[in-house]
C-alpha cells in the first residue's frame, strides 16, 4: 500500500500588511519532489524520518509531494498560491498508484481570490483521485473549518493543543485512519458543529485542559475515531471564521452530528472561563516589577509573528528603556538589518543602533539605543514542540540604560535580535544567544501561546499583554468587514438565543 504526503500551509491575517510571497515561503520551508535531499531542511527532515519509520512500521511505501510552510503573514498573492497548488496536484498526479493522501495544511490560508484554500486544493485532489481513495488533512486549530474541506474530506484533523506540542502525534493518528480506510477496516466521516464564538483559548488551563482530555478520551469507541476544536483564526476576515466542534467517525455522520453539537455547546457554555482576556502593557510591567521573584515572563502577544504580526514592535522596549528596567531580556526582534549592523561591528562591540519599528504602525516608532553586540550566531533555530524553526542569522545586544555602561549579566536590556521573522519559541531564542534568562527578572517574550511550553517550567509567573500592536487581544476591537459578528460571542452575548 502507498500513502501520499504534501504540505501546504500558513495561516492569514487578513489585515497584515506583509505579502505572504515567495521570500516568505522560501525562508520558512520549500522543499520540492525534485529537490535533492542534501538540500532539504531540518523541518522537512524530521517529518520526513517519523514519516518512514511509522510507514515502514506498517508496512506502507511512502511518496512525498511538495512541502511547503510560510510564516504567517497576509494575503498570499494569487499566482503564488495557484503555482504551489497546482505542483502539489502535480506530484500526486506522478504517483502512481497512491492508495491514500495526507495532507498536512493549516485551515486559515487566504489566497488573493480563495478565501478557503484549503477547500480549493481538497476538492481539487479528490476530483484526481476519484471517490474511492481516502484524502485526510490535518489542521492547524486556528483554522477555518469549510464546508468544503468537509465534503472533500474523508477525514479532518486537527492539533488539540494550544501550545501546538502535538503536531506529530495528531500526523500520526490521521495516518492511522486514512490507512485502515485503504485497507477497508473503517469508514471515515467528518461531521462538525458551529459554535459561534470566537476567542483565544489556551488547553494549558482549566476548564479547556479537562475538555481536551475528555475529548481524547471518547477517540476508538462508540464509532468515534477522533474528536478536536477548531477554534478559529481571528485574525483571518472570512466568512466561516469561529470557533467548530469536529468529529470523525467511523461511517455514522448522523450521530458524528448530534456528538458535535453535543460537545459545541458545552464549550459554549464555558465561553467565559476559557477564553483569555489580556493585560495592558502597563498592567504587565506594573505586576512584574512588583513581584519578590523572577524571571516574570511576559507574552507580548499583540506582536506575535505567528499570527501575522510584524514581529518588531517597540512598545514594551520603548516603556522598559522609559522605566529604567534592568536586569531583563526580550525575544525575538525581526530586524534583519540591525543583524547585519552587528555582524559588521563584531562581538563585544559598543554600537549605537536603531531597532525596530520599520513595518508599519502596529510596531511603533524606531528606538534608539546604546548597546553592546554580547552574542552572534549565523543560523540559529529553535523548537516548537518537535518542529525545528529558523531564526536564521541572530544578535543579543545589551542595551545600556542611561548612559551607564556595564556588561554585568544583570546590567541593562538583552535583546534577541534575528534575521528572519518568528515568534519566540522557548528559552533557547535567549540562551543560543549566550543570554541566560533564568538569571532576569523579567523576559518579554513575542508570542501568544507557543512560548509556554518552553517558559513555564522556567517562570515564576507568567503574564499576557495584547493592548499594543498588531494583534489586539480583545476581539472586539479587531475591525471585521466579512466575518457576520451577530452571529458569534463576544459581539452577540447568546447567538444561540435568536
Ligand atoms: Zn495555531
């Protein structure tokens, strides 16, 4: 038996003002069939090695399409869109003999002219692969669950947790499905249920910890084969954007359907209690330097490359610098032309430069700073959950406060300054820079969710700023133009009611 595999994927801000062109699909992955394997990067690789050893596992032979991923960010123009598509469909087309397609997609891609590209690129694959071979794609579950994709779709699945720590294992399980489809054991149907509500929603806390585990718990009995949450991308103006039950189940759509429902209104229900309210800038700063101990890690979530943010706002390093906070670091500034500065002035050097501020309004104005280059590295990468990431080349400058120039590790500002634009993963953005953040007192960390994983162990609180930047954190200032708010909390108090 012969499994397919391709990736297409990033995640749209509609409003981000970054083309989601090839420079972005290049420095985050594009690796092709007829790449040679010498050149295929980390992330490809490691995919690619669990891959074949759980195929070899089962037996399976294994064809590998097109991968690729970009680094959220907004509109992908058409021509790019309609290129990687179509080569995707390509590779499939030079299979022969496939006996089930994994893709592995995102759900909120937004090409200029397809508001759902992953329901174009599914009803495009079956359409080639005819009814009778099992398609499956796994999600992101910041994505746009579309009739589409449902209809095209044998199965949907999607990541269950937010921190993403368990991309693989959901990879694996839809494997799990698609093959005991070909090999006639099951029959899988996807249902799902809107939940009209939108909000960020972290599965690290209760009540939403016990709802995924829960949700786990029904997986291989009374026909349910898998049970996740979409829920949504807020940032992506669609029309399906919001929070949706999905459950695959093994050929009973009908009670797939009623179980959606079922589960859809209970998180409803918990609406309040799961989705995060974040704190001002101030509010953050305030609390973290009143507390007796570090380091107090701060989520600038408003400025989160992985939603589509520029990554290089200045706010909180503005009011840190206006503060006189010392002993403190923040990860990771997307300036790839402050990097190059570093190089050429050399480890060790003093450097006047100007950070930041360059994408727009949402990052604020320029800062100019007095600093020290204390780190240099030419590629640096780093780990969401087992993905590999790329920073690409990187700095950690010290940033002197009020003209006092000292070196000493609990002295001034660190930044991580880095060449591509990503969100700060873990503690390694800091410590591969030769920036030790278990000795600050406070980090601030670019990053809505992802960031916990790898900070949580090391934090002695943990705090969320979402007032200043591109992504507001309070729904509903984000300005909608297609999305109908009347039908969705927290626009509608109870849209179930009308
Ligand atoms: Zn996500």
């Amino acid at each position: 038996m012969k499994l397919f595999i391709g990736m297409l994927g990033t995640e749209t801000n509609t409003c981000s003002p970054i083309p989601t062109g090839w420079n972005v699909w290049n420095g985050t992955l594009l690796h092709r069939r007829s790449d040679a394997e010498e050149s295929a990067p980390a992330l490809f690789q490691g995919l690619k090695a669990v891959v074949n050893e759980t195929m070899n596992q089962r037996g399976w032979e294994v064809e590998f399409g097109l991968f690729a991923f970009a680094q959220p960010a907004g509109l992908t123009p058409r021509s790019v869109y309609e290129q990687l598509r179509d080569e995707l469909l390509t590779d499939l087309r030079d299979s022969s003999n496939v006996d089930a397609v994994l893709l592995i997609l995102h759900g909120a891609m937004v090409a200029e002219g397809y508001d759902d590209c992953e329901g174009d690129l599914i009803e495009r694959i079956r359409e080639q692969v005819g009814p009778d071979v099992p398609v499956g794609a796994e999600l992101d579950l910041h994505c746009h669950v579309i009739q589409k994709m449902v209809e095209n779709a044998n199965a949907l699945v999607g990541y269950k947790e937010y921190p993403h720590v368990d991309v693989l294992p959901r990879m694996l399980e839809l494997f799990a499905i698609l093959a005991d489809a070909a090999e006639g054991k099951v029959n899988p149907v996807t249902s799902f249920f809107r939940c009209r509500m939108i909000g960020m929603i972290h599965t690290t806390r209760e009540p939403m910890r016990g709802f995924v585990n829960e949700l786990s718990a029904l997986e291989g009995k009374n026909g349910v084969l898998n049970a996740w949450v979409g829920h949504g991308f807020p940032y992506g103006d669609v029309p399906d954007m919001g929070a949706t039950m999905v459950v695959v189940t093994d050929g009973i759509p009908v009670q797939g359907v009623e179980l959606a429902e079922k589960l859809g209104r209970r998180l409803f229900a918990m609406r309040q209690d799961i989705c995060s309210s974040p704190l001002t800038l101030d509010e953050c700063l305030n609390q973290a330097e009143q507390a007796a101990e570090g380091p107090v890690t701060i989520a600038d979530t408003a400025d989160n490359a992985g939603g589509g943010a520029p990554g290089d706002s200045t706010f909180f390093l503005s009011e840190m610098i206006n503060r006189g906070i010392d002993n403190s670091a923040i990860a990771v500034f997307y300036d790839p032309v402050a990097v190059s500065l570093c190089q050429d002035a050399g480890l060790n050097t003093q450097i006047k430069l100007r950070i930041g501020g360059k994408m727009g309004p949402s990052s604020g104005p320029p800062v100019d700073v007095l600093a020290t280059v204390i780190g240099l590295a030419n590629e640096v990468t780093d780990n969401m959950g087992e993905i590999i990431m790329s920073y690409g080349a990187s700095a950690a400058i010290k940033i002197h406060l009020g003209g006092e120039v000292s070196l000493l590790p609990e002295s001034g500002i660190d930044v991580i300054l880095t060449e591509n634009r990503a969100q700060c993963y873990s503690p390694k953005a800091f410590s591969q820079l030769g920036v030790d953040p278990q000795l600050k007192k406070i980090l601030v960390v670019k990053s809505t969710q992802h960031f916990h994983a790898g900070f949580a162990p090391i934090s002695k609180q943990i705090l969320y700023a979402g007032d200043l930047g591109a992504l507001s954190g309070d729904m509903l200032k984000i300005p909608y133009e297609r999305v109908d708010t009347t039908g969705l909390w927290p626009f509608s108090d109870d849209p179930f009611a009308s």
